[in-house]
C-alpha cells in the first residue's frame, strides 16, 4: 500500500485477501449500518467492534481469523497515515486500538485452541 515502506511487497496471494476483507467489511457498514464506503471507516473502533461481532455471530468465525481482518484494518489505516511519514504508528490512536484489538483476538484464539488439546487427551 505504501510504496515508500521498508517491509517487503506482501504477496498477490495476501494482497488479494487483504482487499477481499476490506470488500466484506465496507460493505457491512454499507448494507449494515447505512454508511457511505469510505476506507476511514477502519479507524473507527465502535464500527470495527460491531463488525467483528457480526462475523463472530453469523459466520463463527476463529478469533485468528477476525485477528486477520484487523490486520487488513491497520494496514489500511497506516495507509490513510502515509503522508505524514510516521516510521512509529505508536502514537496514533487509531491505529494503537487495532493492534490492541487484534492482540486480544489473538490471545483469545490461543487460549481456546490450548483447551482443545486438553479436552482430546480427557479419557473420561
């Protein structure tokens, strides 16, 4: 998205899922919540929050899944934020959220998978 970034290009594999889950999403805040498609809706938490119950609920979808999707969000907020040359996204709010809103997706997804494992070796 940014051509002056440092990591490496993402694969066309990735960069086609990445498009495919801001499609899915912009179209919930279209269809869903009556919103015009604007990409800025990635940085709004209570939208992101409302969309990720939606897929939790209807789709049961995996917590690393949804963790996923909120990646695709930050990359497209760090998007949003490539004038400004910011090399720390840190101290943007926006942005800070979804990270820490993507961790929890993922410690949640560790933890349900880890009880599965023990609920397979209960004989009883």
């Amino acid at each position: 998205m940014n051509s002056k970034c440092r990591q490496s290009k993402l694969s066309d594999v990735t960069w086609a899922k990445t498009l495919e889950r801001l499609a899915i999403f912009l179209a919930y805040c279209s269809r869903t919540l009556k919103r015009d498609i604007r990409l800025e809706l990635v940085k709004n938490l209570s939208i992101v929050e409302s969309f990720i119950k939606r897929i939790k609920q209807s789709q049961h979808v995996k917590n690393n899944t949804v963790a996923n999707y909120v990646t695709c969000f930050i990359r497209a907020a760090k998007f949003l934020r490539a004038n400004e040359s910011r090399s720390n996204y840190d101290a943007v709010e926006s942005i800070s959220d979804l990270r820490v809103l993507q961790k929890q997706l993922m410690r949640e997804h560790a933890v349900l998978e880890s009880t599965k494992g023990l609920e397979k070796t209960r004989l009883f």
